[in-house]
C-alpha cells in the first residue's frame, strides 16, 4: 500500500544547500507567540457584505510587525490586493522552473463566547494548546507559511524555484474578493502554476472505526455545490380561521421529503474507492480482504460507508437545511414561508442532475426554486508518479510524518479558495500537515477550536521542507531517458 514517491530524490540540487529543519528554543517560543497574537485579531466573515474590516486591515499591519524579513528581502514582493487579501510573489534563481503557489486565508467564521472554554479570540495556550477560531481554519497556515519563509530567509535561503504565497481575506463568504481576484490578476500576468496546495484536508485520524492508523489524505478535488431557497406563498389571513394548509406546512412537508430522502449512493464512482483500495490492507481481517475485492463487495462497503456523517458525505450529495423564515407575529398566517439549503454535491453527479433530482422529491408545484448559487464539482487533480505537487507533498509527508505510513488521494467535503485557480493549473492540492480526529473536525467552524503547540511547530517544519523539496525536485529518470 506504501507507494514511494517517485521521480523525487532526497538529495539537493547542485549549488543549494540543504537547510535543516531545526528551530531555536527562542524561535520556537516567537512562533507559537506570533500565532497567539494572529488569533487575538478578530477577522471575522459574518457575510458575503459584512465583514469585520478594521480586524482584516490590522491583520495585514501585523503581519508586517511579526514577520520583517519577509516584508524587507528583495526576492519578495508584496502586494495588498481586493483591499485585504495578500499576494507575495518570491522570485525564485531558477527562471525555467515552473512556480507554485501556497495559499491560506485569514478571515475566519464567527464564534460566541459563552460557548467556548476560553475566549474564542484570546489565543490563550492551556496545556500546551493554543485556544482560538482560526487556530486550524485557517490561520494556523497563513502564519505556518509566512513564518517558515521568514527562518529560511533569515538563514538566507534563496529559493530557486518562484513561488506566490496568496492570502484571502474572505474564504469563509466566498473569496470573491480576495482569491479571485489574485487569480484573476494572475492570469492577467500570464502565470501559470506547476501547482497550488491549500487546506482542505488532514492527516485523518478516527474516522473509520476498524482502522487503527491515521493515514494523509491529500485532497485532488473537492464537492461542487448549491445554494437553494425554497419558497411558499399563500394568502394571508386570521389565525382563528386557518385555511387547510399554509406556506409554513406546505414549506415543510417539502424539506421533510428531502430529509427523508437521501440522494443516491455514488460510491463506485468517486474517489472515496480509490482511498479505501490505497487503505485496504491498513485494516484487520476481514475488512483487508472486502476492501481488496470491491468488485464483489462494493455494495457491502457502500452501506459501511453511510454509517458515519463525514464518510456519508463522500459517497453521496448531501442536502442541509441551514435557514428557515417564515411569520411575523403568532395571530397572523403568513403569506410565505422559506428554506434555504445548502447542497453538496457528489462529483458524480452536476448540478442539473441535482437539481432535476430535488424538484422530483419535493414534487409540489406550488414550491418555487430560487438557485442562489452553484457550482460543479471541481477537476480532480492528478495523483500519480508525475505529478509534481503531489509527489512533493508525499515526499515531505514521509519526511516530516515517518509514522504515517500511507498517503492516498481524496476528496474534499467543503470547499476552499482554490477552486478559484483551475485557470492557472491542474494541480490543486488541499493538504494541512496536521493530525484531525473527529473531536478536532467538529471544533472547525464549531467550538474550543485549537491547536496543540508542537502541531503548529511541525505544521512550520513541514513547510519549511516543502519550500526546500520544491527547489531540489529533479525530472525522473524514466523522462531524462526520453530526452
Ligand atoms: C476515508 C474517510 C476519511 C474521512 C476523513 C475526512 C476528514 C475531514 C477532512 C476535511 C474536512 C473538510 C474541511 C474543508 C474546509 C472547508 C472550508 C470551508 O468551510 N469552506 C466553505 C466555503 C464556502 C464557499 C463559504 C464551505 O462551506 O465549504
Ligand atoms: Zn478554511
Ligand atoms: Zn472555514
């Protein structure tokens, strides 16, 4: 199952030396400190129009303030765009080396204080982790990359290979503003990446209950989704003499038969197949075998899989109903009643199909639709012996994590801002080097969100080594023959 990453070697390339990933005690404290100070800053998206704007400009003074070297080495340049987002451009020595781009955002979801143990934008470390919203989404990246720029450029580190680090300020709304439009500027200079990695997925730990190990998933793609209002009107009138049905019962007999009706099982065609034939024979017996044979037991494995929330969440489009409205005041039958839901779909299936799908189940006409945003599923990205981000990441992963003995392929169930780079590469890779246990994936977006201390320094490490694997990577030895 452990497949070597191929056409990568260890060694440096000619003339760069390898810098060890080693950081002082004072560094490290410095670190761990400049994250704290990161969460302390409340840049909260509350709405694609509303945003904590003061937070988000301080956010960009205090980058400035904690990472110097950074904002003071000629090899970078630094740009503000879409107000708040960041673009660094690192000019690499090598121009015939294709870029990359790291990307990560700052802005985060909101949090209500009385919920959390600690106050949500404290950033208090308490036996030795450090408490916050945006302590793994995603503010844990946005530092983790500017601060392992930071030490190799003090160590005076000169990549070879160019590379963007991008900053967005309003993922957690859309990235309208902020990824878009970097890509957007991107394309206008005529970049084109050899890959992009963004967050999106783990070192996932517990979430197969017969499966003991954690194993790295990177991410090649991610659900397409819909946004849907559901709307009901009816005549108003006094409640003393209510009609048989109202928009209210109308509205919701319609999303009690979208609950009570899950969309279709698409296990066999997506890549939550691949993952689990790259995990098979992680498991005990008789697991091992039922996974090694999916061409037998591919319907027995598909039911195993809507066990569990998140895994039900791979092998099918999944519909939550996130809003309901209706009514004014308790005499008063309203006129209409609505239902916004949040669709996540399946890569085997568009939109139209979903779509088609939902009106079928609702089946009543006097239920309106109002899309209010959609967008496929996203290209998968490749995944073999050639492909360059992936076999960088899988390189670091061994080197960083020796522990984790597989890494496979997956798919994303949320989406994140490289959806908006399809046009400047094929290779999007949603990775964080981070250990995510299902207690962890429910503090995201939810509460006591945290990081443990020594999480964030190897998650420093991790992209230390990456930056440096990205400069020694050397052509297999397969396509130096063709030449
Ligand atoms: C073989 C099964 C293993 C299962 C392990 C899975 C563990 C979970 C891993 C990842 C969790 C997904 C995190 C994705 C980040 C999503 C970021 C986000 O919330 N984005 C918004 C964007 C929207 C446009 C506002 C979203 O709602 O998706
Ligand atoms: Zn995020
Ligand atoms: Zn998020």
């Amino acid at each position: 199952t452990v497949s070597r990453p191929m056409g990568l070697r260890g060694k440096q390339q000619q003339g760069t030396s390898r810098i060890p990933s080693q950081f002082h005690k004072e560094e490290r404290v410095a670190m761990k400190e400049a994250l704290k100070g990161a969460i302390q800053i409340p840049t909260v998206s509350f709405s694609p129009k509303e945003s904590n704007t003061t937070a988000l400009a301080e956010f960009g003074e205090y980058i400035r303030k904690v990472f110097p070297t950074v904002f003071s080495t000629s090899c970078v340049q630094h740009e503000v765009v879409g107000e708040y987002s960041h673009l660094f451009t690192v000019q690499g020595l090598d121009p015939s080396l294709q870029p990359y781009m790291l990307l990560a955002h700052f802005d985060v979801v909101p949090a209500s204080e009385e919920d959390w143990e600690v106050p949500p934008f404290s950033g208090l470390e308490r036996d030795g982790f450090i408490y916050g919203r945006g302590t793994l989404d995603n503010k844990n990246s946005v530092m983790a990359i500017l601060q392992a720029l930071e030490l190799l450029l003090i160590r005076n580190y000169i990549p070879r290979r160019s590379f963007f680090i991008a900053l967005g300020h309003d993922e957690e709304v859309s990235g309208m503003n902020g990824a878009q439009k970097i890509s957007a500027l991107l394309q206008a200079r005529g970049i084109q990446l050899a890959f992009l990695v963004d967050e999106g997925s783990f070192i996932v730990d517990g979430f197969i209950p017969s499966l003991k190990k954690p194993f790295a998933m990177i991410s090649v793609s991610e659900k397409g989704a819909i946004n849907l209002m559901l709307q009901v009107n009816m005549t108003p009138g006094h409640s003393s003499a209510p009609p048989k049905e109202t928009s209210i019962g109308i509205l919701a007999a319609a999303v009690s038969r979208l609950e009570q009706a899950p969309m279709p099982n698409m296990f066999g065609s997506g890549s939550l197949k691949t993952t689990l034939q790259h995990l098979a024979n992680e498991f005990p017996f008789p697991t091992n075998l039922i996974l090694s044979n999916l061409w037998l037991f591919q319907p027995l494995v598909s039911r195993m899989m809507e066990r569990n929330y998140v895994t039900n969440a791979m092998v099918r489009t999944t519909i939550a109903l996130t809003m309901f409205n209706a009514g004014v005041k308790v005499n008063v039958i309203p006129s209409t009643a609505q239902a916004t839901m949040n669709i996540r779909i399946h890569p085997a299936q568009t939109v139209q199909e979903v779509l088609e799908l939902v009106k079928n189940i609702v089946a009543d006409d006097r239920v309106q639709f109002h899309v209010l945003s959609a967008f496929d599923s996203l290209p998968v990205s490749p995944s073999d012996d050639q492909a360059l981000g992936y076999q960088l990441l899988h390189q670091t992963i061994r080197s960083v994590f020796p522990e984790v003995s597989v890494v496979t392929p997956g798919i994303c169930i949320g989406n994140t801002d490289s959806r908006h780079f399809t046009n400047l590469t094929t290779g999007i890779y949603r990775f964080n080097p981070l250990y995510l246990q299902p207690q962890d994936f429910s503090s995201v977006h939810g509460i006591n969100e945290k990081i443990s201390v020594q999480a964030y320094e190897t998650q420093v490490k991790f992209i230390f080594e990456l930056i440096q694997n990205a400069d020694t990577y050397q052509r297999p030895v397969s396509d130096l023959h063709e030449l």
